[in-house]
C-alpha cells in the first residue's frame, strides 16, 4: 500500500527538484565552483543560541560555514555548497533538525552586493521554475520584481516592537521580539530584507566602520518567512577568537554544552580575503514556491516517519 503522505507530496517534490538544478545552473552560469564539505566535524562555531547534534566526539555540522570559509582562505574566490545541516531542539511547522542549506561566498563584495546576488537568484530560480513576476503565497501576491525593499532592525523595532531594541538586547528578548512582534510584518507584498543588526547578533560578521555598535548582517523574509541569513565576513582572527569566546562564556552560564574551539578555522582565517557569505535555507524557499504553509509538504520524509 503506498504511503499517504509521499503520495500528496508528489507535487512538491518535483518542484524541489527543479528548483535544485536551477540554483546549480545560476551558480555554475556565475563561474563558481560547487564544493562539498564534511558534514562531522570536530568543531562548530560557538553560537548562543544554536545547538549542535553530538556525533561520537565529534559534532554535526550546523552550517558549512568554517569550512568553506577555509576554502576562501585557501584561494577559492567563488564557491557554493548544497548540504544537509543539523540542528537540536529544532521542529516545528517552520523548522527540522535536519534541514537543507544552500550556503555561497563570493570574494571581494559587501553585504549589500550580496542583498543583489540574493535578489538575482530568486528571480532567477522563480522564472526557471514556472514562476512569473510574481507569486501568491498563502493567499497574498508577492512581487518579485527587482529591486527589493530593505529595513534597518532599527527602523523594524521603530515601527513593529512593543520595546526598543535596547531594552529587547538588555533583557536577552531580542530574537523573540524579531520573531514574535516583527517579522509577521516582513515582506508582506514584496520580499524586504532586513539589515544592520546589533553586534551582539553577529558573532562571524564584519561591524560597521561607521558604527562599531551595528553587524553588516541582513536576512531575508518573504511573506513573515526568514529564508537567508548573510553577512560581510569578519576576517580578524583576535576579534573573532574574543567573539566566540563570548558566546561560549554565555553558553556556559546558560547551562548549555560548550563545544571545542575551531582553532584551524582561526589559523586559516588570517588569509582570509574580504569577502560575503549567504546561507539560505532551501527547504522555505520550497515552502513559498509551492505555497505551502508547513515543511513537512516540502519534504520526502518527516523525523516522525522513521
């Protein structure tokens, strides 16, 4: 007897299909070399609040993050990577502990060239996957005409938040605030992406030499839907030590696991070159192409089926 639920995923699951060899030929097309990365490795990026799957004494990845940032370091100025990433207490109508990432970095822009690149290979993937100019997305129509709309967290907390960003920081409720009272607001019409975060919300991005207080960090939302996260990369191996020195120090008052230092990732990140990175997560840019309100009808199998 077949299965219920792969059946009426079907759909879904070409589309996917479809949607994956369209970002192989727009990153292919740009000259960027596809890469695969360890998905075990020994050392994650110290993160507040992201909590890494152990594997024997080792961990699984929770991006590919350190590791193609060592490829840049290594002399590869273009590369992406589509992987499986991992991620503990994370399952919801939104979220899987084990999820799909497209991750890229291209030497020499900003985050802003970056927020261009984002805009490109949406359109890009919409239109080679039976999309026109605009889409509808849980009964709404989204324009995805270019350019998109771009909103400081600032002007979000201005505008949507019940308390300023630095009462939400100081009362660790930032990110519950964004989730709660601002994204629901994001990109309702056309895709926003929303940029400058507060330091304290970049742990691997570059601040801004205008005002040390704020990243060179957007991400990206579509209909209230975060679908990327991206920075200008830090490449200053003493601030990012003392950053992830700092996350594990919160992690450890939090009662959380501390997970070892990267110290290669360190070691190599002093070659460096400037550079931005882009994580998207495939499996919500599915959701919206298929209009579905819930991951598991974009996905073959559920952790529950298994």
């Amino acid at each position: 007897m077949k299965d219920y639920r792969q059946t009426s995923v079907k759909k879904n699951l070409w589309l996917r299909a479809r949607i994956f060899q369209a970002i192989r030929r727009f990153f292919i097309d740009k000259d960027y070399l596809e890469v695969e990365t360890p998905c075990r490795i020994p050392a994650p990026a110290p993160e507040a609040h992201i909590d890494a799957v152990p594997s024997d004494r080792w961990f699984l990845q929770t991006s590919p993050e350190l590791c193609m940032k060592r490829l840049l370091a290594a002399g590869y100025p273009r590369i992406f990577q589509i992987c499986k990433c991992f991620r503990q207490q994370e399952r919801g109508r939104r979220h899987l502990p084990e999820f799909t990432m497209l991750e890229w970095y291209h030497e020499g822009i900003n985050y802003f060239d970056m927020m261009t690149q984002c805009e490109d290979l949406i359109w890009f993937v919409a239109q080679n996957s039976g999309f026109g100019d605009a889409i509808v997305y849980q009964g709404k129509r989204i324009d995805l005409k270019t350019p998109w709309n771009r909103m400081s967290v600032c002007e979000a907390f201005d505008n949507f938040a019940s308390i300023s960003m630095e009462t939400a920081i100081s009362r660790d409720r930032f990110d519950e605030v964004i989730a709660c009272e601002i994204e629901p607001h994001l990109g309702q019409n056309k895709p926003l992406f929303l940029y400058d975060y507060p330091m304290s919300s970049g742990a691997l991005a570059r601040m801004k030499p205008d005002n040390p207080l704020f990243a060179e960090r957007f991400e990206l939302y579509i209909c209230g839907l975060e679908l990327c996260n991206a920075f200008t990369e830090l490449t200053d191996p003493t601030e990012q030590r003392m950053r992830f020195e700092k996350e594990q120090t919160y992690r450890h008052l939090s009662g959380k696991q501390v997970t070892p230092m990267p110290e290669k990732f360190l070691n190599a990140l002093k070659f460096m070159p400037e550079a931005s990175g882009n994580a998207l997560g495939i499996d919500r840019l599915v959701m919206l192409l298929a209009d579905s309100g819930q991951i598991d009808d974009v996905t073959a199998f559920t952790p529950e089926e298994l």
